[in-house]
C-alpha cells in the first residue's frame, strides 16, 4: 500500500457507528465501549464536543472509500517547556484484519506532519501497558518510553 492509497480526513458523523464499532471490538482497551443503541447519545456528544474544539480533531483513515482507521488529536499548552504546545495522539486504532500493513504507521506520521505544521515541540501518547506489540510499532516510529502514567477512574 501507498500514501496515495490512503486518505486521511476530520471523521464526520456518518462515520460514528463504524468508530463505535471499531472501539467496541477492542477487548484490550478496558474502556467500555459498546455497541448498544442505548450508548450512541454518549458517543455522539462527545464527537460534538471534539469537532467544536479548536484545539482537538477525530480523524479517520479511508482505503478505497472504506474507513480503516481512526486516531485523535489534542493540542495543550503548558507554562513549561517556556510555554510550549505538545500534541497528545489518542485512540489510535486500525481495523484488526488490516493491522501490519502499514496504516497505522500513516496515521502517525500524518500526526506529526501536523504538529511540526503547527509549530509544536512535542508529540506524545499513551499506550496500554498490555499492548507490547503496540509498544514496539511506536518505538519503531521513533518514540521512546519515557514517563510512567497513572490513572483514576472516577465512575
């Protein structure tokens, strides 16, 4: 597969029930995800939440007029680092019987691409500690472990 092969663009509405999916078949994740009608209020409010934000964006991966993949971004600026921006990668996923072909890395380099766009310092994600093969794709790409993460849910 090429770049030209693969379109990536802001996710529009009509791609949630794929997204909803794609997050649902994710049993590693531990978010909760899911399928039923009961839950698409929740989904839905929060696609509207990102697409109003300046400072996020829902994108999704297209092959062949098919929606493969997705990955969001989130722009923060911090006192530190003399008032830097840094973009958060998150939520990347890639339809599992396409996994390894190279979309994944597309995404990311498309995320780069982006924040050297916008003049950010700084790129960073997150990755389930379960997720090895994840953990070695991203290093691949050129991220190095560096922080310990922590978490507190709060429902």
């Amino acid at each position: 597969m090429t770049g030209t092969d693969l379109l990536i663009r802001e996710a529009r509405e009509t791609d949630l029930g794929f997204l909803i999916a794609l997050f649902a078949a994710d049993a590693l994740g531990g978010h909760a995800d899911t399928t039923d009608p009961t839950a698409y209020e929740d989904y839905l409010r929060a696609f509207r939440t990102i697409q109003s934000s300046p400072d996020q964006a829902l994108y999704v991966a297209e092959l062949a007029g098919e929606v493969v993949g997705t990955f969001q971004t989130m722009i923060t600026t911090s006192l530190t680092g003399r008032g830097s921006s840094s973009m958060i990668i998150e939520a990347v996923q890639t339809r599992s019987d396409l996994r390894g072909q190279g979309i994944g890395a597309m995404m990311i380099n498309f995320c780069i691409a982006e924040a050297k766009g916008r003049g950010v310092r700084l790129v960073q994600l997150t990755s389930n500690a379960l997720r090895k093969d994840a953990h070695r794709f991203y290093e691949r790409l050129g991220f190095k472990p560096s922080h310990l993460g922590f978490k507190m849910a709060l429902k």
